[in-house]
C-alpha cells in the first residue's frame, strides 16, 4: 500500500504545477526514479487512474525515467498541459 501514499502525494504535486499553469488539463507526467528508491513504478501506474479520476490529471500518462546515478532519487521533473492558461 505504500505506491497508494507515493501515487497520491505524486498527483498533490501535480496538481500544484497544474494549477500555477493555469492548466485545464495535464496530458503528461514525469519522474526520475533512482534504481534503489524503492519505488514500484508499476503499482504506481496501477493507483495512478483511480487517485487521479476527476481531476485535471485523469489520464495523464506517467513516464518514469530511471536512473543509476542518483540511487535513491525520486522527484516529478515537469508535466505537460494541454490547453494552459492565461
């Protein structure tokens, strides 16, 4: 259960850029992910539709981008917007 606190805090963060953008909805998210973080990219992409349902981020895709050099690494590093605002 823990990738369902992982996925949630992911998709709070998300919706704070979103809204700074102005972003009637985000189309697509991505992450860095070190190879010792512990992070369950798959039970991540598994919680993802049903925590984001009804927000600006239902259906966003996730894109992981794993990585060695920062081993425990695990940050959103930008989204992208269809349709942002003024």
């Amino acid at each position: 259960m823990h990738e369902a606190g992982v996925t949630e805090r992911i998709l709070e963060v998300v919706l704070e850029h979103a809204k700074e953008a102005h972003a009637k909805r985000v189309t697509d998210v991505y992450l860095d992910v070190g190879d010792e973080s512990g992070i369950d990219t798959d039970s991540v992409e598994l919680h993802w539709p049903l925590l984001s349902e009804g927000s600006v981020a239902e259906g966003a895709a996730l894109h992981f981008n794993k990585t060695t050099d920062e081993p425990f690494k695990f940050r959103l590093t930008s989204i992208e917007v269809d349709e942002p605002g003024d």
